[in-house]
C-alpha cells in the first residue's frame, strides 16, 4: 500500500519506506511527528458571489495554513481582506463553506480538508460568507478565546481516556498555556516540550483507552471506549477499529477495506495491520485525538 504524507505545499509526499513510518517501534519518532507537524495545506478563499458589496469583484485571497490548526486561528487576514467588499455593517461571523458545506471550525483543518475534499485539486478553493450564518450546522465562535476553550477541553478529555485525567491534572496552569500557544503559534518544540508527558504510557505500555474520532460526510461522528490491546495483551490494529466501529467499510471475508472506502488519518492511508498505539502516539492531532476518516472513494 502507498503512504503518502502532507508536508510544506505539496500536496502529498512519497515515503518510499514504511519502516520509516511505521509500528518496528513504539519510541518516539521525532522525524514523524516534526513531518506531520509541518504539513500545509494551500487554500483559495472566495467571497460569496451574492455578499459583493463592491463594484468590483474581489480576487480570492491564498494563504498555505496548517492542517494542525483551526480556521480562526488562520483566517483573520481573510476577514480583513473581504470585509472592505461587503455590507458587513452588523459586523455579522465569518464563516467558511465547500461546495454547499459549511465547515465546522472546531474540527482541525486537516480533518476537515480529508473528509470533504481528499480527493479535489489544490489550492482548495473555499468559499466566505459574512451573511446568513448557519444555525443549525455550526456552532459559533465568538473568538480565539472560544477555540483555545475547546482545544483544552478535547486534550482533557483525551487524557481522561489514556491516563484517567491524572496527567493532565498534574500539570501547572502555565504548562496547559504552552500547548495552546505552541499550536496557536506554530511552535513544534514549544508544543512537544509538554505534549510528549501526554503520550506517555508507564509500565502498561499502552494507554487505558484510545481518543479517537471517526468522521464520515453527512454523518455524527463516532466515538466509543476501545482498548489498543486485547484482553490477552496482544496489540490491536488499525483494521480492527475500523472494523469495530465501522463495519460497512470491510469485507467480511478479507483483511483490506473493500475498495469503495480509504481510511484517512493525518493526510495518509495507513495500513490497515498498523497498530493503533503506535498510530495514537504518532498521529494524533494536537487536540490528542486519532481523528480517522473515512472517505468513499468511488
């Protein structure tokens, strides 16, 4: 199977040697993180044909943002920019839509761009709206105070499940802010100084449960308890989640998906035998989550 990284404006990056990648060794691979840390995505952004205020069209405004972040943390030159075009008078949210899709800013752009768009042409191309916010889709964000709130809330959350909460409670107040800003601003080593003490596992070897999220377009995301290892201490694999938790997307006969599905994590269709505390410990978004999604492929 092919394994293909996201990293700086490329869109995908061969890794021609899984071992590289891979589960040989559940140590810290510096070299995988720092990758996935480092990925960007380039995004067209587009003010709504119909909230032109101007006499002139604007041209879409680029920006290369990190698949890491959040759309609020990246998109206040955007707003800047197509403000002066409209008759945001009301100073009404901004908010963000792909092909009739509002974008939920709390999922990580990243996510967001595998499950709607993994298979489109870069740039992405977005499309902004100032004017009739979507109540009943999206939640609203009344700033970054807002996303640092729910950035520390699913870290708390993944904690509870990998360590009972006692990591993270044992923390200093000042520890919690340095990973919000190493995220908020782009900062690897500043993040990893304490994120690593949240990827720690003791004498168990494996966490007490998994923090994932498994997303599929036009369906609740799914979120169960799941042990990485089985009763009998054997690792647990990415097929076996997948399996669990989505069934659909397997034959029942064989060990690969189907062939109508790709199972996408961080930009990149691990193989289905690759462990998830490996996965969990690598390629977790900064929120601490495994966010899986499952994308049709036909």
């Amino acid at each position: 199977m092919d394994i293909h990284c996201i990293v700086n404006s490329n869109r995908y990056k061969n890794c021609s040697d899984w071992r590289r990648f891979g589960p040989n060794t559940m140590a810290d691979d510096r070299e995988v993180l720092r990758e996935l840390w480092d990925g960007r995505l380039p995004i067209k952004f587009n003010l709504a044909a119909d909230e032109v205020a101007s006499m002139e069209h604007p041209e879409p405004c680029y920006l290369l943002v990190p698949r890491q972040s959040y759309f609020p943390l990246v998109a206040d030159k955007v707003q800047r920019y197509f403000l002066k075009y409209t008759a945001n008078s009301q100073g009404e949210e901004m908010w963000l839509e792909y092909e009739g899709q509002p974008l939920k800013w709390h999922y990580p752009i990243g996510v967001l761009f595998d499950l709607h768009a993994s298979s489109t042409m870069l740039p992405w191309s977005l499309v902004v709206h100032f004017q009739k916010f979507p109540e009943d889709e999206l939640l609203h964000c009344p700033g970054k105070d807002a996303v640092e709130s729910h950035f520390m809330s699913s870290v708390k959350e993944a904690d509870t499940l990998k360590h009972r909460g006692q990591v993270i409670n044992g923390m200093q107040k000042k520890d919690h802010k340095q990973l919000w800003m190493g995220l908020q601003n782009d900062k690897f080593d500043q993040f990893w100084a304490i994120n690593r003490r949240l990827m720690e596992h003791g004498e168990e070897n494996c966490f007490k449960h998994l923090p994932f999220r498994l997303y599929q377009a036009d369906k609740p995301c799914i979120q169960r308890l799941f042990r990485p290892i089985t009763e009998e201490g054997e690792q647990r694999l990415l097929g076996d989640l997948v399996r669990e938790v989505a069934p659909q997307v397997f034959n029942t006969e064989v060990e690969d998906t189907s062939g109508s599905w790709k199972v996408v994590i961080q930009g990149v269709e691990p193989p289905m035998e690759t462990p998830v505390q490996w996965l969990s410990e690598h390629f977790s978004y900064p929120d601490n989550f495994l966010h899986i999604c499952l994308v049709n492929s036909r």
